[in-house]
C-alpha cells in the first residue's frame, strides 16, 4: 500500500509532528509512504528525509495561489498513491480537488475544534462530500465535525490520538538548574505553537498576578505569533520571571521541571503537549473547551477553568501551589488514563484500518 500524507506545512507544531509520527508508525508496519505540503519545505520535511520517508512541497505563497494545485497533482501523478490521507482545512480542500481530478481516493482529518475562521468551515461543508472518509482522534472532534460539516456519523472514523514516546523523566533539581529556573519557585510550564488562538496573553497575565509568590512562567515552543509573546514578556512587570525557551524536541527538561501545566487555550483538537503534560503526571490547568473537556472526564483528570479572564486561571493555579494533595491527585489520575488510552500502535493499527476499508481491502 502506497500512502501519500498531505498537510499546510510541515512547520514545528502539534499536527505537523503529530503526522510525522504517523508517517513513521506506518512505515514500520510495511506502508510505503509519502509525505507533503502545500507550502515551501518545513523543518519536518528534514526530520522524515533523515528517517527514509521521502517528501514534497508545494511552494505554495499563500491561500490564493492556486498554481499550488498543479504543483500537488504533478507530484501526486509522479507519487501514484493508492490513497491521499490529508489533514487541515487547506490541504483537506486540496486533496479532494486533485484527488478526485486525478481519481485516487482521498481521506481526510481535522485536528482541532476551529471556531475563528468561519470560511474554513465553509469549504470543508462545501468540498467534503469529496471524499471517501474523515479521520479525528477525539469523540470531541466527532460531535464537531458531524455538525460542522454536515457529515453523517458513517463518514467519521475516530482514531486514538497519536503520542510519542514520554520523554525522559530528570531529577527536578538538575533539570531547575540546566533551565535556570531556581529551586524554590512554583514552575508553570506551557508548550505549543506560538498562536493567537493558544492565547499567551492570558497565561503571561496569570503570573503577573501570581506576583506575591515565587512563581515562574516557562513557555517552549515557536510560531508565528512569538515576537508579540517577546513584547508582552518584555513589557511585563514580571518579565523576569517568565522564561521563553524557544524549540525543544526534549521536553524531558521542562516537563521534570514543572509543578504544574497551563494552556488556556481557546480551541484544541487533541494536544499534543497536554497529552505529554498527562502522561508525565504533572498536574494541568486548561481551558473549559470540549477537547479538554473530554480529557478531563468524569472523575476531573484536568482543572478546567471557564470564560477568558485571567484572574480564573491564577486562581486555579494559586489553589495548586497551595494544596499539595490536590497536585498528586491531578497528575495522578492524568498519568493512569495516558497510561490506558495513549497507545501509538494502536494508532497507528487504527488508521491503518481506515485505510483498508476506504480502499476495500478488509482489515
């Protein structure tokens, strides 16, 4: 079987590393695969060449250039996949144009519970009809999808979310002083892709109001809206308390480090970094969001903090710092449902089914 995985970019962030687990999984399972974007090479595309999968780009300049599609089928018809698996608005609307001009079949998935760019949800609407099917990795993502899209229940397919191995656990002291983060101080981590939607701006007001207290702020990661993090940071009167970390690809150092995760964020599909932060045992403090929601359960694995007000979440985080019991509590009911549910192969053996019954091969 011949797979050709198509995303936006294969930039550092949570669906590009998500897919380049994938696209290895499958490999080691006899897939022989494939993997593109619509935009210029990423930093991922060099992650997978060095692991033997090769890739393509599309150079695409922007949203309105459509010269991106012709660039997609040349490398498609050179590919000739049994299947064209896409992921992200613009690379879902791609795949099922070309695909369907050059008749291979085309699955698509949604990685996050969108509600900013109402367009993307109308040339999902419009186009998904094009497809032979629609992977998500949260019941979450299902109920959106389902109305979102207008698609029926049989279309979806829900796969288990796909996380990597838990990074190495380090003594906390030796990972404080490596970051130099000191000793005595309540570490609040967060990672991601630097976004608007991640909302920064809440988590940077948190520690300002955490300001009584020896408390730090770390934040890992990169993306498009970091000069605007800087500043804010910058301009903060707590500036020197929150630490911009830049890229790791080991969060082994971060996470031993940390007393608790936040991630105030305003959509999510399945986090990666949430996902990590759970199966590392830390205690979380997310946003009441149906993504987290889902993960959070029944018997409350994540403390959800509800509307946009900072105030809440340095609330929730002062009563963290405050009762250690309730700290071992969180990440303890984190850790045995990652322990449960965040199987990679059984991922990918998901996905892997998908694949067979679109293409009519059994299981």
């Amino acid at each position: 079987m011949r797979i050709a995985l198509l995303v936006t970019d294969l930039e550092r962030g949570g669906t590009p590393l998500r897919l380049a687990r994938l696209a290895l999984g499958l490999k080691q399972a006899g897939v022989d695969m494939h993997v593109g974007c619509l935009a210029p090479p990423g930093p991922v595309s060099a992650v997978l060449e060095s692991e033997g999968i090769p890739t393509f780009a599309c150079d695409a300049r922007g949203v309105r250039d459509l010269f991106a599609l012709r660039r997609l089928a040349k490398h498609l018809y050179r590919i000739q996949p049994d299947l064209i698996h896409a992921t992200l608005t613009h690379a879902n609307v791609a795949a099922r144009l070309v695909g369907d001009w050059l008749r291979i079949p085309v699955v698509t998935s949604t990685a996050t519970i969108e509600v900013e760019r109402r367009w993307h949800l109308i040339v999902e609407r419009c186009t998904a009809g094009m497809d032979r099917g629609h992977i998500v990795n949260s019941r979450a993502l299902a109920a959106h999808v389902t109305d979102a899209f207008q698609l029926s229940p049989e279309h979806i397919h829900v796969v288990p979310p796909l996380l990597s191995a838990l990074p190495q656990c380090f003594d906390r002291g030796v990972a404080r002083r490596g970051l130099g983060l000191p000793d005595d101080a309540f570490v609040v981590l967060w990672v991601g892709r630097f976004d608007p939607v991640k909302r920064l701006d809440i988590a940077i007001r948190c520690a300002e109001m955490l300001a009584d207290v020896p408390c730090r702020l770390v934040l890992v990661g990169d993306g498009p809206a970091r000069p605007l993090v800087e500043n804010l940071a910058r301009r903060s009167p707590v500036g020197e308390r929150i630490h911009l970390l830049g890229w790791h690809n080991d969060l082994g150092p971060a996470l031993s480090a940390a007393d608790a995760f936040l991630f105030p964020s305003l959509t999510e599909g399945m986090p990666n970094a949430v996902l990590q932060a759970m199966a590392f045992g830390l205690p979380i403090v997310g946003s009441d969001i149906p993504a987290l929601r889902e993960l959070a359960g029944e018997n409350k694995r994540i403390l959800l903090v509800g509307g946009h007000e900072a105030d809440k979440y340095a609330a929730a985080m002062r009563h963290l710092r405050e009762d250690a019991e309730v700290r071992r509590a969180l990440g303890r009911r984190a850790a045995e449902w990652a322990r449960a549910h965040l199987d990679p192969n059984e991922a990918v053996r998901a996905t892997l089914s998908v694949y067979k019954r679109v293409l009519g091969r059994g299981e």
